[in-house]
C-alpha cells in the first residue's frame, strides 16, 4: 500500500516534507492521550507479585516489533503496518476483554453495544484533542480502514456508520496481518507472563501444546545444564519464530495462489490472505486454549476480575443515575448525546486503577481490595 495511492484524511492537510503519511499516522497515535493510557491498563497481570509483566502498552510494542518484521519479510510498508499495531489496542477498556463484554452487556440494556475496535475510532476521530483545525487525529483513510476492519469483517445492514469503510472488500495486507501477529504477541507473552506468576506448569504446557513440547525437548537435550527459566525462554523464542514465519510463508502462498498484483486485487480476493497454514493454525488454537484452560480461568484472575467488574458495572450505574457526577466536559456531551454513551465513552477511557478510584470515591470502599491481577482473556 503505498502513500501516494492513499484515499487520504477527511481534513485535507499539506503534505509533510520528509514523513510519509503513514509515518506521520504513526507519530500522531505515539503522542496521543489514548495511547499513553495503555500503560495503566492490564494485558493479564498487574504489577502485584512482579514488576515485569507486560501491560497493555507494553504489548502492543511487541505487536508492532513482530508486525514490523513480518511486514518487512514480505516487502509491505512496515509504516502503516506500524501505525496499525500501535492503534490497534487503544480502544480497550480497563480490564481488558472482560471489560468489554461488561460494557457490551450494559450497552445492550439500552439497545446499544460496545466493541473497542469501533471504540479505537471514535477515539481518534473525536475524543483525542490536539490539533487547532479538526477534532481527533485525521488519520489517513487506510488507518482508520484497519482500525474497523484488521480482525474481522463487517455487515453494512448492520453496521450502516461504517458504510464509507469498503465492507464489502477485504483491507489491504498491511491490515490483515495485524490479527495474527497479535495472537503470536500475546499467546507467547502470557506464556512468559504466567511462568513469571508461578502459575504456569511447563510439563503440562509440553504434554498438552505438543509443537511447544518438541521445541523445548530439543532445548533440553542440547542444555540440559542450563536453568529452567532459560530452556523455557529458548524454547518460547522457537515457537514465536516458527509462528511469524509460517505466517510469512503462507502469506506469499497465498498471494501467489491468488494470483494478486496490486492492492485492488487483495482487496477483491474472495478471503484474506494474510494468516496462518492449517498446520500453525491448529498450533496456535492449542496455545489458546491451554492458555484459556490453565492461565486465564485460573481461580487467581477469575477472583480479582470478577471483583473489578463489578466495580466498572456500579461506577456505570452511579454516573447513569446521577447528573453532574462526571466530570464538565462529559456532563455537557450528555445533553446531546444519551447519558449512557457519554458514561460509557468515559468508562472506557479510564485506566484500570482511575476507575477503582472513582469506585472508591462514589460509589463505596470494596475497590479498596487488592488491584486485579487480571480480567484480559485474549479473544481478539
């Protein structure tokens, strides 16, 4: 996708002298408020028993190390992937997925719904104030594209305010590759995360996740003098290569097979055809599912999500049922836009400890519990 044949920002802007508009797409998502926010917000561990697990910021930059490398193998343009990976999170709510499908559910007691993609966009296209002659970030078209359309396809029936976002085509490669490095990103972090937790059983990992089981296996007879936690990294950094290169393998199959030769034809493709091989496909759905099994519905998360949630649920019934507790700016969207969007759009905007504060301040003191460890079982 190149810069030139770009359907360019809604705002027209003068051309920048040395950044392409992707590069200044990625600069202006870097500086944003929203973006800066994803360091409070929780991948699947909090800070409580070690500093270093990853958080939602800390994430998505290795989503844009691993979508860049990718991106670079097949000769795409490595900005607009960047800038795609570095939105692609910036939607989320505090405590991740399970956040949203909170929010989702609250929506749908007023006939509405929430998705942090379609969130995502709101963000940059209304709610991030910076610039003295438009609202939001006047993103480029194909970002804003990638931002609604890199993990799934969308109905114009039935989502009629995306109409202008080419449902009916496929998005361009640099969009498509997007899920799938994700999924390599987070399925190999949780992995190094939850081991870092002590709630990780490597002999269980190898038995139920064979491929794992045959990288570390190879480790351990060529190391066998070499500590756990190493044989374990070694044999992480095998299994996330193997990944990014049978995406990057089946990607240019794919291609080939399509007999794509500009970005028109991807996007008049009858599938996407940036992901996985069948074989990688079935090894990245058994890292899911002994991630869901073993690490996700883990009693220690589940507990603490739980008790986050219901803090998110009755800090959104508070501001429903009480005018002028939010904050000006949002108290006076709500005389235009119904309360409960404003509430929601605010809710989702919040880090994960902002909201236990406020909990805290107005609704009572069971926030006061220990922080959630968790709460961001990966779906998306």
């Amino acid at each position: 996708m190149q810069p030139a044949s770009s359907r360019g920002r809604r705002f027209l802007e003068p051309a920048h002298p040395y950044r392409s508009e992707y590069a200044r797409d990625r600069d202006r998502i870097v500086h944003s408020r929203a973006f800066r926010r994803l360091e409070a917000k929780t991948q699947v561990f909090t800070t409580r028993f070690s500093d270093h697990f990853r958080n939602r910021l800390t994430h998505t930059l290795e989503v844009s190390q691993i979508a860049r490398t990718v991106a670079s193998a097949l000769g795409l343009n490595a900005d607009l992937v960047e800038s795609l990976a570095l939105v692609h999170d910036i939607g989320h709510p505090p405590f991740g997925h399970a956040g949203e499908r909170k929010l989702n559910e609250l929506m749908g007691a007023h006939g509405g719904r929430f998705n942090h993609n379609l969130h995502a966009l709101r963000i940059v296209e209304h709610f991030e104030q910076r610039y003295i002659g438009f609202e939001g970030l006047n993103l480029t078209f194909e970002v804003r594209e990638g931002i609604v359309k890199h993990s799934r396809d969308y109905n114009a029936a039935e989502f009629p305010e995306l109409s202008e976002y080419l449902l009916e085509l496929r998005p361009p490669l640099e969009s498509q590759l997007i899920d799938w490095v994700d999924e390599i990103a987070y399925n190999t972090a949780d992995l190094d995360d939850a081991l870092e937790a002590n709630l990780l059983d490597v002999e269980a990992l190898c038995h139920e996740v064979p491929f794992f089981g045959e990288f570390y296996g190879k480790v351990e007879s060529e190391h066998a003098g070499a500590r756990p936690k190493l044989k374990f990294n070694e044999a992480l950094r095998h299994v996330l290569d193997h990944l990014a290169s049978d995406l990057i393998a089946n990607t240019e199959r794919m291609v080939r097979d399509s007999r794509a030769q500009s970005v028109e034809d991807i996007r008049h493709a009858a599938v996407r055809l940036a992901r996985f091989s069948e074989s990688a496909r079935g090894q990245n759905a058994q890292l899911k599912g002994f991630l869901f099994s073993h690490i996700y519905n883990h009693p220690l998360i589940t507990e603490d999500c739980n008790r986050s949630i219901r803090c998110l649920e009755e800090l959104f019934a508070f501001y429903l049922e009480q005018p002028g507790a939010m904050p000006e700016l949002h108290e006076e969207m709500s005389r235009t836009t119904a309360r409960h969007i404003v509430v929601c759009d605010y809710i989702a905007g919040m880090t994960d400890q902002f909201l236990l504060r406020q909990h805290h301040e107005h609704v009572g003191s069971s926030a006061s519990a220990p922080p959630a460890i968790g709460g961001s079982q990966q779906l998306e």
